[in-house]
C-alpha cells in the first residue's frame, strides 16, 4: 500500500489571490468542490495531499477487451427491487432489429442495447470515453486506508447513532459502539448484529465523510466476506448535506453500490432524482455481477455533465444530464460519502432475514481504502441564462424565464463564466433542412401582432417567414407531429359547417400524427360521433377515442383510458408507439373547466404521474384547452405544470412559451392563450411549433380557438417492451 505523501503547509493560504487549482481541497465538515481556489476552500484533509497511489490493483489492468461475440449470450436484465426481466444481449439486438421491435439498423440496435446494459453487452456498442473511467487530470484530495487499530478517524467520519427504518423499514439501530465499526488489520469493518438495542431488533453502523465533494471520482475497496445473508443490504452511496432542491429525492442520492444478500452477487449502481426514483418504480440505476466475497473496486465517476458507475475500472451505468431542471439532474450540489450495512427494509428485507447469520460474529462489510480525486471543471452555464439582460441574473430552468432575485431555490444563478461541454437546454431546438414554399392564405389578416415578431403571413415560431411566404419545414422521419385543436363542435359541425370544413383543412395541412381535440359534439354534450365520423372522413385521420385522432402509419394506439376534471370536463390517455424507431410515448388530450386552476391541474398532474407508474417513465405530451381566462400561461395551473408553483410530481415544459398570443378569442376575450401543448421536462427536442390564427375567433371562419401545431423528437428511445 506504499504511496507517496507530499506535505502541503497552511501558509500556503497566503498565496490564494494567484492559485488556481487544480487540486481541492477538504477539511472537517468542509467541501471539495471543483473550479478556482479560494481561501474558503484552502484546507487540506490533515495538513496533507496525497498524490493518487502508484500502486494499481490487478482488477484494474486492462484484459484483453471482450467483443460483441463474446458477450452475445451474456444475460441482460432490466428492473430492479425484485422486478428484473432477463434475456440475452443477443436476443435483444435481434428484438429491436425485428418488425416488432421497430426495425432498427444492426448497429442502431447493437448500440441501444450497449447503452442500456453496459456491463454485459456493452462492447456492441460504440468505443468512447462515456463507457471508461478516466484517470487524465486528477489529483486525490481525500484518502482513508484505514490503518490502525479501534475505532475510525473521528476527524474524516462521523457516525449515524439512531434507528427508526430510514424511511425504508429497516431494522437496525446505527451505532458509534466499536462493537458496530472498527479498524484492524488495515481495513474498517462494518458488522451487523443480531441484539436488541434502541428499541430495534439489530445493530449496526453508518459512517458518513466529514468532507463533501462537488464532482470527482470516487473509489471504494470493499469486500463482504461474512455480509451476505438474507436480510442483509450493504451500501457505499452518497447524499448531498443540504437539500436545497426540496427533500428526497429532489436533491438526488447517488448509490456507488448496493447489494442485497437475498441476490447474493449482483450489484447495482443507481441514481435518484425528482423525475426518478425507486418508490415509484422509476430509478436510473444498472447492475453488474461478481463474487462479492472478494476484493472489487467500486467507482463512480461525476462531471457536470455524467455520472458512471463502475467496478474495477469497468463501467456497466451511465446517467447523462438532459436539462438543467434539478429535478432531471440536482447533481451540481456537494454532495458526502457514506458507507453502511441495513438489515431489513422494502428491498433488503424482501426476502426475509436470517436472523441466525446475525448472531456470535453477525455479518461484515470490510472496506480497504476509500479515494476521492478531483480535477478543475469549468463551471456549466445553465442554458436558460442565454436569454438574462443585465439585472436579472438568475433563471428558472423549467420555464426559461430570468429574474432579478432568487426567489425558488431551484432558481439558477448566471455567472460570466466558461461553459462545460454543450449542456442540453430543457428543449432542444432541433436544426431543420429541406424547406418546402407554401403561400399565405389570401384573405387579409386582421389581427393584433408584435413587431418585429410577426410576419405579414398567418404563422410564426418554427417556420420563417419571408415577405407573404411561410417556409414550412418537411417533416422527419424519426419526429412525431401533434396537434391540439378545439373543434367549436356546436357550431363548426352543426350551425355553420362550412367553419368545420375550413377546421379539416387546417388539419389535412399539418396532418400530425396524433391530434387532440376538444368539444367534439353537437351541442349539450350530444353528437361525438358525428362530429368524430366527419373528422375521420374529412381528415384521413383513424379515431383512438377520448377526442384523439392518429395516423395510423406513423403511431400504433395500445391502451387508453379516461378520468374526470371538475364538473363534466375531462382528460384522456393513450399510449402511443412510434412505429418507425420503436419507442413508445403517452399522450394526454384534455378539457378543463373554467377556473379551478390548481385544482384541476394537480389532477392532470397525479393522472399522468399515476400512468407513468403504470406503464413506465416514457416521455409524455400533454395538449388541451384549459379556459384559464385570460393569459392562461400567467395563471397558477400553468406554472403548477411546469414546476413555478407547488409540487408537481412531473415537470413540464411549454413547447410554445415563445408564442404567447391569443389562442382563443371571442367578444368578451379577445386576448387569449388558453390553449397548450406541453412536454415533460428532458425527455423532448422541438423542431418545430407553431399557433395558427387564421380565421380564429367567434366571427372567423374557422374554430374560435387556433390549432397548435408542434413537431418532436424523442430524446431517449423506449423500446417496446419484450
């Protein structure tokens, strides 16, 4: 275990106002963050630094690597806490390949497959640095070998002296007794024990790091040579010391490794966040498999843009940052190490407990070395301060909206600084080619617009406009066009019909793949299926019910369900699959009643969470009318949505928020964006959207509403289900 030690003297501290680090530094209760030295941070772990250990484990020298082949049969499992469904990486390749899986290219399967199960078929996939572990840079800041005798170094840890489940139903009490945790033979021992003590029926410890980290590598050597039993859950994992996105999961938790003895040798690297996390069936996590009995290094690297999880140096997970929303990434925050053995809980204990494997020497955790290394990131520039004047300098990731002051604790704050990498903003505007000309409609437009914003044609946002002309963008393959369009049923398709002829045309125009519509009917809730017969006939579109149309050539309706708002009004669901990539999606049509706002908002949002648990966490589009008169998107239900105000279990974005114009007029709201269409916060790229407000209004010759009109990619393909 010989290193090299170079002393490292506090009176440095005097030449902070020169340094720039490329080291950090930590002290007692202290933080270890990435960027310039600061005075504030000149603190070095026991007045020393350690450089990273000449020495390299044998586990962590290079074999020769496998291939696609060599690993073609390996077993592939997906779910965790008890729900895994396991095939092989070479039946998987051959799934997606197939009609039924979406058709895929060899290799486009070959790498979806790679991404999603690195550890066992990650060589199908592409060679790059997002599946390695990187040693380029790094300076170790923090090191624990453990040597000595008795308890540990009370200035690196402190002990968890408490019981109560944890939230989990765990068994245990965690105690500072040596009994629990103690150094000998150059390595800590973590030992659970079958006694009664502080009203629980086991013992055990939990040593949490002193220090906190903003980014790094962090490596643990550990081993469970007696820790195996039913009953038992081992865990190296980290949590951030203050949670300043709201409490857990939305400040995040990133598990390094768990191991639960009822699975003995399948471990798990996880991340939780707000969008995902294990109560509701949701985590991000992988596992890979070992003989935990014996020595395994345990890493996880964190940038501000990944975080991998790997043992001896193989990374089998990968979570990459898709928005700056904390509730997709909260991983920008310092966050400690822990190290721990619970008995019981929700997943520990599904299985039962051995109670006898806990008596006389109880089971073990035995850690060799903890390391912690670091090197200088450039500080990310949240995306949303691209649009911050002078003044307001900071930004809601969620909305994009900038703000003089930190009112939100999700709030980001925008600093003239290097950005890192290309950080994905909360909607990716996607490029677009191949334009096709397409004329204005003939009739003059009368109608109010912003200037300079607005073009002398009917549209605006996604297509430019130049002179009378619109470009229109031809679509792509892999897009997904929707449309959100209350039809005026009672009088398009029943007094003045000609209006619900001008309403299909404008459908037939942008023939999106899945339509919502509201008011279909007659009048008094009666005619649907007129209104829905003359929709079809007249649009080419298929009916999936709940006032949703599809082309039946893009999108493939499963299952659909409907629910209830306020007084009548309602929502529908279905589950879309895309056919030509394979990935499905849910999709949300609904009618809300005027006002009631919050009410009925957290409806829409506990139905959608609710479908999410049911069939997944797949990217999800919501239109609809929503009547929150006038200016919808200043009102509660809105910011409700989209993560401003309460607590909205999913986040969502408005993929029009540019366009903040009327939507609906009539002679008592001539003003009104009370329609939407909204994605879920990291899951969507927009390539294009647009309102179209020609011949809108209760004296227009279309409906009173405009059509929104918006055309997606899916950011993360979810294959259909094997």
């Amino acid at each position: 275990m010989a290193t090299r030690i170079v002393g490292f003297s506090l009176a440095l501290a005097t030449l902070v106002p020169q340094a720039r680090a490329s080291f950090l530094a930590c002290s007692n209760g202290g933080t270890c963050s990435a960027g310039a030295l600061t005075s504030e941070h000149l603190f070095i772990q026991r007045n020393t630094m350690r450089r990273s250990p000449e020495r390299t484990h044998p586990a962590l020298i290079a074999a020769d690597s496998p291939t696609c082949e060599d690993q073609w049969n390996n077993r592939a499992c997906s779910g965790q806490f008890g729900h895994e469904s396991c095939h092989t990486c070479g039946e998987r390749i051959d799934y997606l390949k197939s009609s039924r899986g979406g058709r895929k290219t060899d290799a486009e399967a070959k790498a979806s497959v790679a991404r999603e199960f690195l550890s066992q078929c990650g060589a199908c996939g592409p060679d790059d640095d997002s599946n390695r572990i990187t040693t380029e840079g790094y300076t170790e800041v923090f090191r624990d070998d453990f040597e000595g005798q008795g308890g540990v170094d009370t200035n690196k840890w402190e002990h968890v002296n408490r019981g109560g489940g944890f939230g989990n139903r765990e068994r245990q009490f965690y105690t500072d007794r040596e009994e629990n945790s103690f150094m000998s033979n150059g390595t800590l021992k973590i030992k659970a024990l079958r006694e009664h003590y502080g009203g629980e029926s086991y013992t055990s410890a939990k040593l949490q790091s002193r220090a906190d980290f903003l980014y790094g590598k962090v490596s643990i050597r550990a081993r469970l040579p007696q820790g195996q039993a039913t009953g038992t859950w081992a865990a190296l994992w980290m949590m951030p010391r203050k949670s300043e996105y709201g409490g857990w999961p939305k400040s995040g938790e990133i598990d390094i490794m768990e191991h639960v003895g009822y699975d003995s040798g399948k471990l798990h690297g996880t991340v939780h966040a707000g969008c995902c996390y294990h109560s509701i069936g949701t985590q991000v996590g992988g596992s890979t498999r070992a003989d935990v009995g014996e020595w395994h290094t345990y890493q996880m690297e964190w940038s501000p843009e990944l975080v991998k999880f790997a043992m001896d140096g193989s990374v089998y997970q990968v979570y990459a940052k898709k928005s700056d929303d904390p509730m997709q990434w909260p991983f920008n925050k310092p966050f400690y190490v822990i190290m721990n053995m619970a008995v019981g809980g929700d997943w520990g204990g599904l299985k039962g407990i051995d109670k006898d494997a806990f008596r006389g020497d109880g089971q073990v955790m035995e850690v060799d070395w903890v390391s912690v290394e670091q090197k200088d990131w450039p500080v990310p520039v949240p995306a949303c301060c691209g649009g911050c004047t002078e003044g307001k300098n900071f930004c809601s990731p969620r909305s994009g909206t900038c703000y003089a002051t930190k009112t939100k604790n999700y709030y980001a704050e925008c600093v003239a600084s290097e950005p890192a990498g290309s950080a994905a903003p909360s909607l990716i505007n996607t490029p677009v080619s191949s334009p096709a000309n397409s004329s204005c409609s003939d009739k003059k437009i009368s109608r109010r617009r912003r200037a300079g914003k607005m073009c002398s044609c009917r549209r605006r946002s996604g297509p430019s406009c130049q002179g009378d002309k619109v470009t229109l963008e031809q679509a792509d393959s892999g897009a997904i066009k929707v449309m959100s369009y209350n039809l005026m049923g009672w009088n398009a398709f029943n007094l003045k019909k000609r209006r619900g002829e001008k309403i299909m045309q404008k459908v037939k125009t942008w023939y999106p793949a899945v339509l919502g519509c509201q008011e279909v009917e007659k009048g008094g809730g009666r005619g649907y299926d007129d209104v829905r017969a003359a929709m079809e006939s007249g649009t080419g579109l298929t009916h999936a019910g709940g006032a949703q149309f599809y082309d039946p050539t893009i999108v493939e309706p499963h299952e659909m369900e409907q629910t209830s708002l306020v007084g009548g009004y309602w929502m529908s669901m279905t589950r879309f699959k895309h056919i030509g990539t394979g990935s499905y999606f849910l999709f949300f049509n609904s009618h809300w009643k005027h006002g009631y706002g919050i009410e009925q908002a957290t409806k829409v949002s506990s139905f959608i969470q609710a479908k999410r648990e049911q069939f997944g966490p797949l990217p999800v589009i919501l239109v609809g009318d929503t009547n929150q008169f006038c200016n919808g998107y200043e009102r509660s239900a809105w910011k409700y949505l989209q993560g401003e105000k309460g607590d909205s279990p999913i986040v969502f974005e408005d993929v029009l928020a540019h366009d903040r114009g009327r939507s609906f007029s009539d002679n008592n709201n001539p003003n009104c964006r009370v329609d939407l269409i909204m994605v879920s916060q990291g899951d969507w790229s927009v390539r294009q959207s647009d309102i179209d407000r020609d011949g809108m209004g209760v004296n227009g010759d279309a409906s009173d509403h405009a059509p929104l009109m918006a055309e997606l990619v899916p950011l993360t393909l979810n294959e259909a289900s094997m």
